[in-house]
C-alpha cells in the first residue's frame, strides 16, 4: 500500500508566511522543531529555506495559525487605487514633515554658514584697526 501524495509546493519562508497567515519566526519555530518538512537550495543570493506547503496547511485568507503578521503587513500596504490606507496616513505625514524639517535645517545652515563668514570678516577688520602696540623706552638715564 503507498503512502497517500500530498498536494502542495515548495515555498519561501516569505511566501509561506503570506498563504498560511504565520510569521516567519513561528515558521523558523516549526522548521526546528520538525513540524514542517523543509529543504535548503541556493539561489542567486547564496542558501535560502523553502518549506513544503501543503494545501490544507494554506488558509484561505491568511488569517489562520499563531501569527497575522502577513494580515498586518498587508494592510500597510497602498491600496490599488493608489490612496494610503488608514494605518500609513500617519506615517506618510511624518515623512512629509520630515523632509520639511530637514529642508528649513539647510536653509538655517547656509544662513549660519554666512553669519560665520561674516564674524570672521569683521574679527580681521578689527584686528588691522587696532593700533600697534610701542615697545616703552626706557629713560635715558636708566641702564638697566
């Protein structure tokens, strides 16, 4: 009698993470522990972990199993028509008034940069008014 043929395919860690709705760390979790038939091939970017998914462990949306971590990714993702959801409105904001931020920094340190060549400018004018120190002589009656 054989052993009954699973259907599934080797995925990434990425990939398994987004079909059966686990973080990567509870599939790195499982792969050590034995849970999860896995394998090692190379790639273009050096050795990389694929784990066999069968089509009873990939859930239909992705919410089932220990972790929703793809679930959370997905919603911080731009929507298709091209307006930030909810959860990146804040962050696309933050990053507007960084840049703003960093742009009034710029303008502030060539203005700096142009006070300090002028302090430095007038510093010397002051040094060429001042007048030349004179050596006092000594009265003509004292030697020493």
């Amino acid at each position: 009698m054989e052993a009954p043929v699973l259907e599934g395919e080797w995925l990434s860690l990425v990939e398994a993470s987004q079909r059966t709705g686990m973080s990567i760390q509870t599939l790195r979790r499982r792969l050590k522990e034995g849970k999860l038939r896995s394998r090692q091939c190379t790639t273009s970017h050096g050795l990389a972990w694929q784990v066999w998914i069968t089509k009873d462990d990939q859930s239909e949306n992705g919410v089932e199993g220990e972790d929703n971590q793809a679930l959370f990714e997905e919603s911080n993702l731009l929507t298709n028509l091209g307006e930030p959801s909810l959860a990146t409105l804040p962050t696309l904001q933050l990053i507007q008034w960084l840049k703003e931020l960093q742009q009034e920094n710029r303008e502030l340190a060539s203005k700096l940069g142009y006070a300090q060549a002028q302090l430095e400018e007038s510093q010397q004018k002051v040094l060429m008014l001042e007048v030349p120190k004179v050596e006092e002589s000594k009265a003509w009656w004292r030697f020493w």
